[in-house]
C-alpha cells in the first residue's frame, strides 16, 4: 500500500511539574532534543517511560509538510 498513512494526534501540555522534571533529565544529559513518552492514568499520574534523544518525526513531514530531516542534516554538517 502506497498511499499514505494519516496518524492520529493530540497536542497537550504536560503539568508544570512535569515539564521542569523533563527540563532538569534534558540538562543534566546535556541534550537539546527529546521526545518523552509518559503513561499517564485515568486519575492523571504520570509515570515516565522512555526518553528517546533523536524523536519520531517523519509522521509529522508527512502530515504537515514539514522538512525536519533537512534542518537536522544542515544543522549535523555546520556543527560536525
């Protein structure tokens, strides 16, 4: 199948508390660039799953037309 595939999504903003314990794991790991996954439950607990450095962005090309490959490669060469 060639055609392509339309991922569902929902933007929301973590809870304050949350954000600032993302912000301090960045840091102290010295990255500029994570993308959190978090379970979050029914009574809104969240517990913390993976932290992955690099991020799954081609759904977001390809939806929005967005060209993020290309900036992180010019981004890789200019700071290589």
């Amino acid at each position: 199948n060639t055609e392509p595939r339309h991922q569902n999504y929902t933007v929301f903003q973590p809870p304050k508390a949350i954000r600032m314990q993302a912000i301090q794991i960045m840091t102290e790991l010295n990255l500029t660039h994570g993308v959190f996954d978090f379970i979050v439950t029914d009574k809104d607990e969240w517990f913390f799953d993976t932290l992955n450095p690099l991020g799954q962005y081609q759904w977001i090309e390809d939806m929005k037309g967005s060209d993020i490959s290309s900036s992180i490669a010019k981004w890789l060469m200019i700071n290589n």
